[in-house]
C-alpha cells in the first residue's frame, strides 16, 4: 500500500501512475476536491495526514515546500512511527537534512527525492527522480519509484538530492531567464521573437560540448591552454551591458556577473580559460 500526500498537478500525476500500475493507493489533500479525479479512479481517501500514513508502508508527500512537508509530518505525529516518508518537495539541502531529523525524532525513516522532470513525463522512463538517504529504504522501495521515473540514489546523506535538485535548477532558471532577456534587448532593437528563435537555437546548440568542457575543466582545476580568455569574455560582457541599458532593460544579472570576470582579471587571470570565473562566485 502507498500513500501520496498532497494533489496538486504533481501529486496527482504520480497518483495517476501509481493506479495505472495496480498499486493501493491512498491519498490526502488539504483541499479534498483535487483528488476528486484519482478517487474516482479508484485512489482510497483518508481523512487526514495520519491516516494517510498509516494505511501505507510507504509515503510519498509532494508539498510546495519543506516548511509545509514539515507541516504535515508533525500533524500525523505517532502515526510516523515505525513508518517510511519520502519527501518529494523542492527546497534546500538543509531543509531536507531537518526533516529527515524531524522524522526520525517522530520514530519513523525518511528518504527525499527531487522530481526533475514535467508532470506529463511521471510513469514514463522519461521521467527523472533523484534520492538520497538510506540506501536499504530506496533499494526496498525501488519497484514503486520505478513505476513513477527513472530514479538515481545519490547517497546517505539526506541533503544531497535537493543539492542536485538547487544546482540543476539554478541552471535552468539562469537559462530562462537569459532567454527572456535576450528577447527584449533583441525587441528594443525591432527584431522579433519569431526572427531571433532560429538564430537562438543555433546558440542553444553549441553549448552542450562548451558545458561538457567547462565541468570537466573545473573537476580537473585546469585553467590554461584556453580558447576563450577570461580577458575577452569582460569585454563582450561590458558590450552587452550598454546593450541593454540602451535597450531599457535590466542589465543586473550582467553586471553581477562582469563583477565576478573584473575579480579574475585583477586576480591575474586573464589569460586562463572562462572556467577560471567559477572560482571567483565562492565568497
């Protein structure tokens, strides 16, 4: 029997795949009307988080924070004990580590994940889910998270999966929201969005191998033998910051990131390899 607590877009979708894989499922929601759809589908409905739990040997809690994952593991209090809860909400690696402690405190053991793929994904091998925590809890458990994605342990320390979670997002959000930028600086300039997407898809294209070559640069702390200076990068930087500013649009990001180039460059390396910028982000 598993239980998933929460049913927002998310919570359903793993609900839904769970169903379509035969699974007893019980479900909780503080609005009840949203697992109207699952319930109708089969999905058995408990009055509250401790009921939830303890119909289960497993709980999934898909929440829009650990502060609310938090919320609703202390009001099913002693229904945790003895009991497995796996967090699915995204936020910090120290949240995460408090939780795990928090469930523990309540008698029960703890496993967080970090959903990295859209809902229409969930129940296909498209789907990615990362864990971490107890190897034995994940390894007992893999058959359900296998019907859910395609699921990577990433090791016992509980923060680790929301680490992954942080960092893979910030790479996101700063590509999106270089995206938008670019849109509006290339509007300002009577190009339309239309008109620029061949061209940023061609951008898009070629940053697979420059990122391959960036992490590993930075793995192996290699600088040198560079092909893009850390020199020439502050100069295009300060271009595309009057750019902008002629444009009316914000240009904080860029200068954030020309503080750190002009750090590199006052540093010595100039000459090393854009890699180096990396080292300058760390106070």
């Amino acid at each position: 029997m598993i239980s998933v607590l929460g049913q927002g877009p998310m919570g359903q979708a793993l609900t839904n795949a769970l169903l379509d894989a035969g699974c007893r499922t019980t479900v909780w929601n503080r609005t009840a009307a949203r697992a109207d759809g699952v319930r109708a589908r089969g999905a058995r409905w408990a009055d509250s988080p401790a009921d939830a739990i303890a119909a289960a040997d497993v709980t999934l809690v898909n929440v829009v924070d650990q502060a609310v994952l938090d919320d609703v593991v202390t009001a099913a209090g002693h229904a945790v004990a003895g009991r497995v809860i796996v967090g699915l909400a995204s936020d910090t690696p120290d949240t995460a580590r408090d939780t795990a402690m928090l469930v523990e405190k309540l008698g029960g053991r703890y496993l967080d994940g970090a959903i990295m793929t859209p809902t229409d994904t969930i129940g296909s091998a498209h789907a990615s889910i990362l864990f971490s925590g107890p190897r034995d809890l994940y390894d007992t458990h893999r058959e359900v998270f296998d019907v859910l994605a395609t699921t990577t342990w990433l090791g016992d320390d509980p923060g680790r999966a929301a680490a992954f979670d942080m960092a893979l997002l910030d790479l996101f959000w700063t590509s999106v929201s270089g995206v938008l930028h670019a849109v509006n600086v290339a509007r300002a300039n009577g190009i339309s969005p239309m008109e620029l997407l061949p061209h940023a898809q061609g951008i898009v294209g070629i940053l697979p191998p420059i990122v391959d070559e960036l992490l590993e640069r930075i793995d192996a702390d290699r600088h040198d033998d560079s092909r893009a200076q850390v020199a020439s990068v502050a100069a295009s930087v300060r271009h595309l910051i009057a750019a902008s500013r002629a444009a009316g649009v914000d240009a904080g990001a860029l200068e954030a990131f020309r503080g750190y180039v002009d750090t590199a460059v006052a540093a010595g390396y100039g000459a090393d390899e854009i890699s180096r910028i990396g080292q300058t982000m760390s106070s």
